[in-house]
C-alpha cells in the first residue's frame, strides 16, 4: 500500500472510517490515510479479490474454462476482463518501459496461432485476423526485462515494426543476439544504426532417422554457427538462450500458447491482451528464481515486487 503523502510502500491497517472504509497508517511518516477508490476494472462487475484470483489462474497456466469452474465466474466475464486488463497493461508497458538502459539484448520469436493454424486458414481463405501469430520478444540479459515485444506475423514488416519498439524502448549503444531470421539484419542496421552490435546464432539440426524419430520431440542440434552481422558484437556473449528460456516460461505461463490443446485464442484482440497482460506480470509481479526478485526491480523500474492488484491499480491510472 503506498502511502498518498510521502510515497512509501510500507503500511499498516488503522481502523476503518465512518463509511466502512479501511484506512492505513504508513510507517515511515505515521500519516493515516485512505487509498484511493479508483475503477481499476473498468466497465466488468466482478469483485476486485475474485477478479485478482482469477488473473492469478490464468496467469499460472489455467484456461478460460478451467478459471469459470474454479471460480464460479462466468466464461464470457473472465475474457472481457483479460481483454480489458490487457489493453491497459499494453499502454503501460509502452510508457514504463522506455528509454531503458540495457546493455545486452536477445531476440527470438514464439509461434501461436489464433482461430486455426495457418495451412487451415489458407484452405479456408480466411483473413489476416487468423492463423500463424507470432511473437518477437526482447529480454535484457543480465535483469531478464523484457524490454519490448510484438505480435504480428513471421514477416519483414513486422520484424520491422518490433525493431522500433525496440529502438523505443531501449537507451544508449547495446548488443544485439538473433536466430537465423534474416530480416533482423536489415530491420536492426536501418532503425537502430550505430546504437547496436549485431551477433548472429545458427543452429543446425541433424534428421532423425528410425526409432530416434519422434513426431514431437525437438530436432536434434549438430552445430552452432556465430556470425557478426553489423558492428563490433562480443561473439563469445552472442547467445538466445535466455529469451528461449523466457519464451518457455510464457508457454507454461499462458494456455493460449500450450501445443497440442484447443485452448487457443480465438480472436486476435484476446490474444495480445492475454499476451500483454503476461508480460506486465512477467516484469513487475513474477520473481525470477536467478534474480531472486523481479526484472523490474533489477533494471530499477521500481523498488519492490508488485502483487497483481497493486498491478491492476497502477494500469489504471495509465
């Protein structure tokens, strides 16, 4: 609970106030103060402690469906508050995390689908709105931030669009670590020009043959090819293994992007909003077991690990 006079984060309950009202005492300055009463939920009616439970489900890997069950809320009232946390979440993110110094970055892409998969959407000739719907993420590697991210399709111009958040949200010069996707060459010479030393990873992968061939386990790597693609990078600090990491922490942390399940996102919008919602959670609420704290706290964002209504209360004011 922060405190409305001296800004600290520290107090204790101190009776209520005539209207019921529970009033605090903060412990630095001793003021008594009320927090202030603001529509953190917007138009949904749900109570604020059932609608931080039900975040708190979905954010540890629960479904829609089994967050109804678990909470006795309706299906339709969980996705309109997913949608609705996540758009606010989404500006946030874009006004906190600017300008931030990070001095080693990682850059992966983590495939979803929305409606159906692409070969179906193609078959269907259904719109750009379905099918394939990847996500470029960028992790800092030393305070696991994740300074920016974007959904869109695996394409020029969207590696584009995400190479200017990027460039948006980071300060100073820094480097640059990528997969084999070509268009980071170009995107990330262009936008970001002196700022970055650009270092490229290839990994080649060995067929499987006979009873080693399995339809779902991961390809086997062969080698590990380094490349410096633009500036002056370290080549022994050129790596993606901890964006692959965060990227498996989203898998575990968000239904939407399990394998093999028909708990896909059905419409786009639900999609970014449950994604921008994680990542939110991910930098402010989540403690990273390297860091023993959050990437928001090691990047200095903030001073201490946010709980998800205290998240909820910030975006609100956004």
């Amino acid at each position: 609970m922060i405190c409305s006079t001296c800004q600290h984060n520290e107090a204790k309950k101190h009776g209520r106030d005539r209207k019921g009202n529970q009033r605090f005492k903060c412990l630095l300055c001793g003021k008594t103060f009320i927090p202030p009463t603001v529509n953190v939920l917007g138009d949904s009616r749900l109570p604020i402690d059932r609608a931080v439970f039900c975040l708190r489900l979905l954010l540890e890997g629960n479904s829609i469906r089994a967050t109804s069950r678990l909470t006795d809320t309706d299906k339709t009232a969980i996705i309109n508050l997913v949608v609705n946390v996540g758009e606010k979440c989404e500006r946030f993110l874009r006004t906190k995390i600017c300008g931030v110094p990070a001095p080693d970055i990682q850059l992966d892409e983590i495939w979803g689908f929305v409606g159906c998969k692409e070969r179906t959407r193609e078959r269907l000739a259904k719109g750009s709105e379905f099918g394939d719907a990847y996500c470029f993420t960028a992790i800092e590697r030393s305070t696991k931030l994740l300074v920016s991210w974007h959904l869109g399709k695996r394409s020029q111009y969207d590696t584009i669009q995400f190479v200017h958040k990027l460039d948006a949200a980071t300060a100073g010069k820094f480097q640059v670590s990528t997969d084999g996707w070509g268009p980071y060459g170009p995107a990330i010479r262009e936008i970001l020009g002196q700022r970055a030393d650009h270092g490229r990873i290839v990994k080649n992968y060995t067929t499987v043959d006979g009873d080693d061939q399995r339809r779902y386990s991961p390809p086997t790597v062969s080698s590990c090819e380094k490349q410096a693609i633009w500036g002056t990078p370290d080549m022994e600090n050129v790596c993606t293994s901890h964006v692959e990491r965060a990227n498996l922490s989203m898998r575990m942390g968000i239904r939407r992007l399990t394998r093999l399940t028909n708990a896909h996102s059905k419409k786009w919008e639900n999609h970014d909003a449950a994604l921008a919602l994680w990542f939110a959670f991910y930098n402010f609420c989540r403690v990273h077991m390297t860091l023993k704290t959050t990437p928001a706290v090691a990047a200095g964002l903030t001073d201490h690990t946010w709980s998800v209504l205290e998240l909820l209360q910030v975006i609100a004011t956004h």
